[in-house]
C-alpha cells in the first residue's frame, strides 16, 4: 500500500518538501527539486522587476502545473502584512494552500506566535488553507491547528541554522497531540536530521538551507529524499527499545 | 499632448496615459498579466477584472510575482 499523506484535502507521496531560495541558478535549483523528489515547493511573494521585466522567472523552470507552490509570508512581521502578502498570492497562484510564517525577530527569526494565532484566523475566515510556521509549543500548536491551520510546522532550530532537531521531545508532544499533519520546517542541516525528524513520527519535513548551501545540491537534495524515506520507514517499522547494557546477538546456547 | 495620469507601481513614480486598463498597464511594463498579482490602493484587483478596471489619476500598485523562497 502507498505511504501517502493528505494536506488540505491533497495527497501526496513525498514527505519532503523543499524552498526555492538561496540557489546559484534555476537550473541548479530545478535539478535539485527533481533530484529531491518534492511535490510541493515553497516560494515567496515579491514585486515584479519593473526596470527589467524579460528576467527569467521561477514558473519558467519549475512548473506549477506539475509541482504545487506554497506561497509563503517570509519577511512578514505582523499579522497584517503575512495576510497582505497572502491575498497577493492567492490571486498570482489561485490557489489556497498557503505557509503562513509571522515572523518575531530578525536574529533568530523565531515566530511572534500571537500574530500567527491572529493571522492563522483571519486566513481561515477568508477560506485560506495554512500550513503555518510555529513554536515547538504543543499547547500553541493545538490553539493553531483550533484556529483551523491545516498543518503544524514547528521549527526543529532555528531558520538557516542547519543545527538539527535540537527538540525531539517538544516535536514528539506535538505529534502526539495534533489531529493535523505536522512537518519539521527549519533547522535541518544534513540528511540525518531529516530522518530524526521522520523517526519522531512527523508526517514531512520542509527544508531550504540544507539543500541550497550544501556544496553540491542536487546531491544533497536525493539525499534528504532518501533520508525522509528511510526516517519515515523506521518510524513506520518501530525501532528497537534501548537497553543500558549490551545483549548478545548469536545464541549462548551451543558454545563450545 | 496625449493626456497621462500619474501613478506609483512598486513605489516608484510613473505617468501612464489616460484611460488604460489595469491589464494595459501591466503590458505597458512588459509584463505577462496573467503571471502577476495586482494589489490597487491597498485592494485585490482579481484577475478577472484586469482588463476592466480603469488606472486612475493617483492609484498606488503593487505589482507581484512568485520568485525562490524559502
């Protein structure tokens, strides 16, 4: 049977999803989506180049026909502006999956979780589907996934950090708690974070750093595509329990 | 003289000429209307509505697109 999970009534096969940003070109960033198997792929919302409008744009080499974008709010610090940015991209897009991210800082780029909450609301009333950035909080995600966000995206570490999941057991609450999908997004920085986040019974991790930094990308986008396979099998699988000492693997019985 | 109409596209300054379209201005920038989201004095203009929505003496636009993001 397929391993598939649904979002906002979509389904889909891959658990990973991947940003645009931060690519040297769009052919490197296009060969990495294909080599990471993403169906889904975030992009952010900006004015059009006015003074050179023939520059090449995104859709040209990643098809939204084929690949379903996820209009984010990256840069918004209030409520206002990510709800702003998001009416804008639903009419660029016309569609209503959408990343809602509020952001609370510059420095750390965590999110201000009141104006996410205020947001996430407001999206909902205006038949917005968000999958919305958040705080590894389960109590704050649950008041989300209450508000009507269609999937949890607690933060593993913080954004462009590539330090890990530095919260197993905050992400592990959340999971255990929400009724929606919940994705790592930010904080993944090589592909055995992804199968952490996959093992702790994520349904998808969301990633854009680690991919795009790495000295070749498009390697490192087939291996995150492998390592959320494989985190999602183990999970799927259930590991082994932990022991404090070790356990023979050949039998005791019938040694010479 | 052609008569123009005084306007501001992404925070910038232009004069278009009177009486065009929402959709003929995004033309007249080279763009493709329907790759773009257009915001009119704060408002959505919806696609659909491009073509009939006159520019008017002191609108203020917002002229979107998608592009790499995280």
């Amino acid at each position: 049977m397929a391993d598939t999970w649904n979002v906002a009534g979509k389904t889909f096969s891959s658990r990973l999803i991947v940003g645009t940003g931060k690519y040297k070109s769009f052919e490197q960033n296009a060969a990495a989506v294909a080599a990471s198997g993403a169906e889904i792929v975030t992009v952010a919302v900006r004015r059009v180049n006015i003074s050179d409008p023939g520059q090449p744009l995104l859709t040209d080499y990643i098809d939204p026909k084929t690949i379903t974008y996820l209009p984010n709010t990256a840069g918004c610090f209030t409520a206002e502006e990510a709800i702003r940015t998001l009416r804008l991209a639903r009419e660029a897009g016309g569609w209503e999956l959408v990343k809602l991210e509020v952001l609370g800082e510059a420095r750390t780029l965590y999110p201000d979780m009141r104006e996410t909450l205020k947001a996430t609301e407001t999206l909902v009333k205006e038949g917005f589907k968000p999958m919305v950035y958040c705080v590894d909080d389960p109590i704050a995600a649950k008041q989300l996934e209450e508000a009507g966000a269609v999937a949890i995206m607690p933060l593993g570490a913080p954004i462009g950090s590539g330090l890990g999941i530095q919260n197993r057991v905050t992400i592990r609450l959340i999971v255990e708690g929400a009724g929606v999908p919940v994705l790592v997004d930010a904080g993944v920085g090589t592909a055995s974070d992804a199968s952490v986040a996959m093992e702790l019974g994520c349904d998808g991790v969301l990633m854009n750093t680690a991919i795009a930094e790495a000295k070749d990308p498009v390697v490192m986008a087939r291996a995150m595509k492998l390592a959320v396979e494989s985190g999602r099998l183990a999970y799927l699988a259930g590991r082994m329990g932990q022991r404090r000492y070790a356990d023979p693997s050949s039998p005791l019985a019938g040694l010479i | 003289m052609q008569e123009t109409v005084s306007i501001r596209v992404n925070g910038s300054h232009r004069r278009v000429p009177a009486g065009i379209s929402v959709a003929d201005l995004a033309l007249e920038l080279g763009l493709e209307p329907a790759k773009v989201a257009v915001e009119r004095n704060l408002e959505i203009v919806p696609r659909s509505a491009l073509a009939e929505v006159i520019v008017e003496d002191g609108d203020d636009y917002e002229i979107v697109t998608f592009v790499g993001g995280g």
